[in-house]
C-alpha cells in the first residue's frame, strides 16, 4: 500500500511517494515553469537524485510524476492534494465525491492562483488512476475552529456565513506541530514564502491568523499586496480599475515586486541591491514583526516563534531584522546554529526561543490520506 501526496502550486509541484507507516519511497519537485531551466527532479528515499526532467508547465510535471508512478507499479491506494480553498462548504480534509468537486470549482473564484492549478494536477490523477480515492487536504481545515473573535468580520451578518476569516497554510501549521514536542502553549508560526502568514496557536489550535477571506490578505508578499484600506480599492474602481484588473494587480503585481520594481523574490532582491529593494525586503520583515507582535497580543504573550516556509527557511537576513524589531518582546537574535544547520535564537527565561523549521505539508497531505481511506466518503458542509 502506498500514497500519493501531491503538492500544486501556480509555480511548483512537490510530490511524495510514502507508505502508509510515513515512510518515503520518493519524492520531488518541480519549478520554473515557462523557464528553459524548468525540470522535474525525482529522488528516492535516501535523497538521492533518480531523474531529472524537463517539464514546461505544471501539467507537464503533473503527467511525469504519475507515469513515474505508473511504470514502478506502485498503485496507490489514495492520491491527496493540497487544496488551498473550499470556501463555505469544505472545511475539512475528506475524499473527493462530485459535490465536493463541485464545490472546489465554486472556490476557485476565492483562491485563482492556487485552485485551478491544483485542480487541473487532480484532473490529471483522476485520469491516471481512475478506481483510486482522491483526496481534499483542505489549507483552511486546521483555522476551521477560530474563535469567533478572529473568524467573524466587521461585516453584515447578512451577507451569510460565507463571509468570514478563513486562515491558511494550515498543512504548514500542522506539520510544525508534529515535530514539536512537548507543543508550547503559545506557539507562534511565521510561514513565509510566495505567501506570507502569521499564526497564532493556543495549546495547538488555532487562536488568530493573518490571511482572512482569501490568501491575498495578511502581511505583504511577494506579489501580493496584503491588507490593504478597503477605501483604497473603491477609490481604484472608481478610477477605471475593473474586478479583473484589481484582481490580478493585488495579486501578481503586488507586494514586494511592486515595491521593487523588480521583482518579488528576496534573493534576487538582495544581489541587486539598490534603495527600493532595499525598501522591499525592509518593509517585508517588518511587516512579519508586527504581525507577530499582534499575536503575542492575542496569545498573552509568545513562548516559541517558528519560521517556516521558503524564505523564513533560508533567509537569514530576514530573519535577522524581524528579530530585532521583536526585542522588546525578548526576541533576541544570538549566531548560534542548531545541528541541522539553521540559525535559530538560544533562550533563557527572559527570551523568546526562535527555532526554524521546515514546513512539510507533503507529509501531513499523506498522513490524511491514509487516515481517511477508512473514514467516511464526504464531508461536505451542511
């Protein structure tokens, strides 16, 4: 028995191959879509590099993935995607029946970024492995619980239960969960990537997030703008802008990459240097501090700060500023590196420990599948 764990985003694939035990048998990626330089690379249980394939879209990667699959005989017994949004009506992992599907279709118009490429790779397995149980891992599943402080919107009631915070990056949050041990009772999590939220976690529920409605809203990111005055954007409908070009603006045009001038990506950013990168990256690390300060509001107080995600990861530096706008919290930056290699803050009682860790959504997306291969078919809401 073995499960497919399938990753799509608007720009990269990850997938993992593992037993039913968590064990992985393989695993990989793909990125760079439209690139000369975009591939897919396959590695097998001990990291090891076992093919490396160009692909020029996510679709291309999508296919290579389930062939791999195909030619080593591997028959899944369920196949799970992350689904970024399910609007009102999925809440919750569950296996794909058609009202589910059709509901996932309706969400797409909250999510357009993420759904449909995850759609598209769910199309694509369903074709490949008609008789195997598709699986929702829902981002938005862990944040179902919040507090009706943090889920309920300054809004109408009667615009409908539709309306409200749903959070995001939850397989993120999950997966941090599951490698801490014992889980502080005042977790906050920093998962910062293409998309950047901030989480607020109570004895290992969710308490506040960042992301409400959609995943456009919260911090700045890459190209996204995050929260903006909502008077603003009557304003830039008033000036000619439609939904469609509001849409695409606040959500590929954005961010940091509109702050820049050149670009969303702190890598790049630091190698070209300059005043407005400069301004990017800045305005970016402090908007995580105060996100983070906003939860130690919430939370009374932070005994654990996580960074997670590409860039909370690998970037150091950003690390570094937000830490430094979070020393009157206790926060303090020390260049200790633990032993797999990642900077991360030594504490005694009066700091806020600092760890980071790598986000593993693959793994959690696996772990739901093979619970729900035994649970009930649907789970739609009512």
């Amino acid at each position: 028995m073995t499960v497919l764990a399938l990753n799509a985003g608007s720009a990269s694939l990850k997938f993992r191959i593992a037993q039913p035990d968590g064990a992985v048998l393989f695993a990989g990626s793909a990125q760079g879509f439209g690139s000369a330089d975009a591939c897919l690379d396959v590695r097998d249980a001990a990291g090891q590099s076992i093919q490396n394939e160009a692909c020029a879209t996510l679709q291309d990667a999508a296919r290579a993935v389930l062939r791999f699959v195909q030619k080593r005989g591997l028959n899944p017994s369920a196949i799970g995607h992350r689904i970024v949004h399910g609007g009102p009506l999925v809440l919750a992992h569950c296996v794909i029946d058609a009202s589910i599907r059709d509901a996932l279709d309706k969400a797409s118009a909250l999510a357009p970024l993420h759904n449909p490429p995850a759609l598209a790779v769910l199309d694509l397995a369903q074709h490949a492995f008609p008789g195997t149980a598709q699986v929702a891992c829902m981002d938005t599943a862990f944040h179902a619980g919040l507090p009706a402080a943090a889920a309920r919107l300054p809004l109408p009631k009667d615009l409908g239960p539709a309306v409200r915070r749903y959070g995001f990056h939850g397989l993120s949050c999950e997966s941090i969960l599951a490698q801490l041990d014992p889980v502080p009772h005042r977790l906050v999590i920093a998962h910062l990537g293409g998309g950047a939220s901030v989480t607020a976690i109570r004895d290992g529920r969710s308490f506040d997030t960042s992301m409400g409605f959609t995943p456009d809203g919260g911090v700045i990111m890459e190209t996204r703008s995050g929260d903006l005055d909502p008077g603003l954007l009557i304003y830039l409908l008033r000036q000619g802008q439609t939904v469609d070009s509001l849409e695409d603006m606040l959500s590929r045009k954005s961010g940091m990459a509109a702050i820049s001038g050149a670009g969303g990506d702190p890598r790049r950013l630091r190698a070209l240097g300059g005043e407005e990168s400069r301004l990017a990256l800045d305005m970016f690390a402090i908007g995580i501090a105060k996100a983070a300060a906003a939860m130690a509001t919430v939370l009374g107080g932070i005994d654990l700060l996580v960074f997670s995600g590409g860039i909370g990861e690998h970037d150091a530096a950003m690390r570094a500023t937000a830490g430094a706008s979070l020393a009157w919290l206790g926060v303090k930056v020390d260049p200790v590196r633990n032993d797999a290699g990642r900077g991360r803050i030594s504490t005694d009682s009066s700091r806020i420990a600092l760890r980071v860790l790598v986000s593993q959504e693959d793994m959690e997306i696996a772990r739901h599948s093979v619970a729900l291969l035994a649970g009930p078919p649907r789970c739609i809401a009512q």
